[in-house]
C-alpha cells in the first residue's frame, strides 16, 4: 500500500486562495496566519486527499459532547456537522452521543461524557424539549460544573442558554403560502404535543388559521415518515387540501398518503414540510419547506458554550433565529 502523495504547494494555495507563501507557512506549523486562513488551508489539505502533516495537527483543546435522538432525519446530521466544524476550529474535539432505539438513554449519555471529563456539552432536541421530563437533570449537571447549551427546545424551568428557531413564524409562513394558492382547507400533522417545539408551531398555525377566520384542523402523531401518513390520512378526510408537515420526513408520508388515494401533490393537494435537507431538491415533486437556519443556530450554539468553558458565568437567554420559506414543487394554487 503506498502512502499519500505529498501535498503540492501550487495546487494547495490555487484551491484555498492563498499564496503559496500562506500555505507553505499553514504546512510547517509557523504563526502569522489568521485562524479562518489556516483552516481554509487545511480543508483544502482534506479536498485534494492530501495527508496533513504532524506538525499542521494541533493538540486538542478538549472534549466536547454532543448528544442527538438519531441520525436517520437528515436535520440531525446536519446539525452534527456544522457543531462538529465549528469546535473543531477552536481546537476542540467533538464526542457524538447517539440516542437509538433499545440503546442509550440521554442520561447515561451524559455519564459517559461526563466521566470522559467533557469540558462542555451541546443537546439537540434532547430532554429539555420534553415537558413531561424532569429538568432537574440538567441542574444536576450545572452542579458538577458542567456547562451545557440546549438547541431546539424550551423550558423556564432549566437556566441555561437555549438556540431554537422561531416555530411560531415557521407555521405562519407555511399558512400564508397556503392562503396566497387559494386554499382555504388547510391541516397541519405535528407531532407529540408534550414537545415545546410542537407546541409552538401548533400556537403559530392556530393564530395564522384565526386570523384569516379559517377553522385549523390539528392531528398529532409522530415525526416520522410513518406519523406524517398517517396524520395526511385524517386531515384528506376534512377535506384539507393543504397540509403543513412538522418535519420533513412527515411531509413525505403525507405525499405518500395523497398519492395511495389517487389524488396528485401539487395539483390537488399542497404539502409544506419544515426543516429543509439539501435532499428536499431531489424529492418527487421537490419539496417546499420551512428551512431551519441550522448553520447559525449550531454556530450560535457553540459560542454560548465557549463562554462558560472559558470560565464566564452560563448565560440564561433563549437566542431565536427565524426561518425561510423554501418554494418548490410540492406546493400550487389550490384544486378549482
């Protein structure tokens, strides 16, 4: 097996665009090189397959942890890579906690990482957004002099910073798309109600629905593909002909549901989702969707957390970032 070809200087300095002089200096460890310069270097390093050398590797900061539910929504994974980036740009070492079904649960996750002596931890749509479960778990941990940032999710009993995105807003858009095709018959599938962020779409989409004097049809179920079919069926059978999806795997069941009834998306019936994956372009038909800022939220989330790692007091304030309406194929003037 033959090692990696050296790094070609020309080459290097052409895909990051730096001087040969920049690059040359990133190559051999020496200072004078801005931190954003450096690391386009070394992602260039990355692209081209070439091997970085020892001396470009710097000695870790620490650990971080990062605890999700799953990877097999494509928001988590995104999510994971933009915080995984980011730390890794301060010199710290990403730990990713995965929450699998009949696997680990988000508490002994966090003993893990605890015992492995994190100097912070980052949850994604983790315990907090639950308002069935105990907060205290996170006191606790504030206790053992963990500091922690909670992304997507909200609960004034948890002193913590927390980063969501504005789920109100995203539902008000959702309904105002609908409203300016013509429809008038509009449902929306959501999830578990014990779920802060459901229960602030449900809030944004009933105060939308009101407004306009439209009656808002709601069905709980689960985000998943599975929840989304099954949530499309009963809202098809109130005759809505606009459906706003909580997540976008939801919005994919429900497309699946509309088409078992021989009925066609966009032309008789429109479906939002909401989060936004860059596989949403590539869908039949392309989804429109309600896309989460997950670079500035994550970016966000990692610089609440370098603060109290650093040694500065935990701050205790929700940051809230809004959404974008993203028009594509799954939506059109309603039916007539």
């Amino acid at each position: 097996m033959t090692s990696p070809a050296p790094a070609r200087l020309a080459d290097l300095a052409a895909h990051a665009a730096v001087s040969e002089a920049t690059a040359s200096r990133v190559l051999n460890g020496k200072p004078g090189v801005a931190h954003a310069t450096r690391q386009r270097v070394l992602a260039a390093l990355d692209v081209l397959g070439y091997e970085r050398p020892a001396r470009s590797r710097q000695r870790s900061a620490g650990l971080v942890g990062l605890v999700i539910p799953e990877l097999t929504n494509p928001i988590f994974p995104a999510f994971a890579q933009v915080i995984e980036q980011s730390l890794s740009g301060y010199g710290y070492t990403p730990v990713l906690g995965t929450q699998l079904p009949g696997g680990a649960t988000e508490d002994e996750l966090v003993g893990q990482l605890v015992e492995r002596d994190v100097a912070g931890i980052i949850f994604l749509s983790g315990l907090h957004a639950d308002l069935t479960a105990d907060p205290g778990r996170y006191a606790k941990l504030a206790g053992r002099g963990v500091p922690f940032v909670l992304v997507n999710g909200y609960n004034d009993d948890i002193s913590a910073p927390f980063v969501s995105p504005d789920d109100r807003a995203a539902a008000t858009m959702a309904v105002a798309h609908l409203r300016e095709l013509g429809h008038r018959s509009i449902g929306l599938a959501v999830g578990p109600e014990r779920f802060v962020p459901t229960r602030r779409k449900v809030e944004g989409f009933t105060r939308a629905m009101e407004a306009a004097g439209a009656m808002p049809r709601i069905q709980h179920t689960l985000f998943t593909v599975e929840g989304g079919h099954a949530a499309a069926g009963a809202l098809l059978d109130a005759g809505c002909t606009g459906l706003v999806c909580g997540s976008d795997l939801m919005a994919l069941g429900a497309i699946r549901a509309v088409r078992q009834r021989g009925l066609a998306v966009p032309r008789e019936v429109s479906v939002v989702g909401y989060d936004d994956s860059e596989l949403n372009a590539f869908t039949d038909p392309p989804l429109t969707t309600v896309r989460q800022p997950v670079g500035a939220m994550a970016k966000a989330a990692v610089h609440a957390l370098l603060e109290p790692m650093g040694g500065s007091p935990m701050g205790d304030t929700e940051f809230v970032f809004q959404p974008e309406l993203v028009v594509r194929g799954s939506t059109a003037h309603a039916p007539g």
